[in-house]
C-alpha cells in the first residue's frame, strides 16, 4: 500500500485507480455500495452513485484493495452493510486495506485531538470499522 502512495504521491483511492487505468463507474446497484470486477481485462470499480457520497472514497479503496489483494479470487464480491460486519476473510482484507489507506498513522498524528470516530467520519470511513484502526 505505501508503494502506491509513494509511486503516484496520493492517498486518492480514485487518482490511483485511474493511474493504474482502472474504469470507475457510478451506477444504481440497489443495496450494494460497490464492486470489483473486469471486462476485456479492463479493471472496473463499480460504485453505488445512491449512497452518501462521503462514502465514495472507502468504497472505491475497498474495491482496489480487492483488486490488489484478491486478484487470484474468482467472480466478484459485493460490499454491503453486511461487509462492515465481517471479521475474517477478503472482505475484512479489504477494509482493513481502505482503513488503513485512508486512516493512515501521520494523518492520526496531524489530529491528535480529534477522536477516531470523528476522523473516520472526515475521510468516509464508516464508523462500523473505526475499530480496525
């Protein structure tokens, strides 16, 4: 993950997704928040445009960190409100992946006085999984 940052100078899940050549498309997906998938070897991030769009950068690095960590896994994984749930598997890797990425220590470091709930909310992650970090 720092590889990333360092590489294209940015912790924007959706600058880095465009520099890897990733399609981001925002589309009407019912309960789902987002989806990983590819066509024509062309990766896609498929994102629910109904959802609060403070929401928008922890799905699109929830989805790249599927992309990065789980490309060997066939078919795609929906993210729901079920995933903030879940402890183990690839879908806690991938929250784990966009907390980390978001949430980063000198970020903590910068606001010391803000509280992890409040910080969480600032960089769109739900507050379900404020405590991974």
């Amino acid at each position: 993950m720092n590889d990333l940052v360092i590489r294209y100078q940015t912790r924007d899940p959706f600058r880095i997704a465009c520099a890897l050549q990733y399609q981001i498309l925002f589309e009407h997906l019912g309960r789902v928040y987002g989806y990983f998938s590819c066509f024509n070897r062309t990766p896609l991030i498929h994102i629910n445009r109904d959802i609060d769009e403070s929401l928008w950068p922890f799905v699109c690095a929830h989805e790249l960190g599927h992309s990065l960590l789980h490309a060997h896994t066939a078919g795609t994984h929906a993210f729901n409100d079920n995933s903030f749930l879940m402890n183990a598997g690839i879908e806690r890797e991938a929250n784990q992946f966009a907390v980390e990425f978001l949430l980063h220590d000198e970020f903590l470091e910068d606001h010391p006085d803000m509280g992890i709930y409040n910080l969480c909310h600032l960089v769109g992650i739900p507050k379900e999984l404020a405590w991974m970090k």
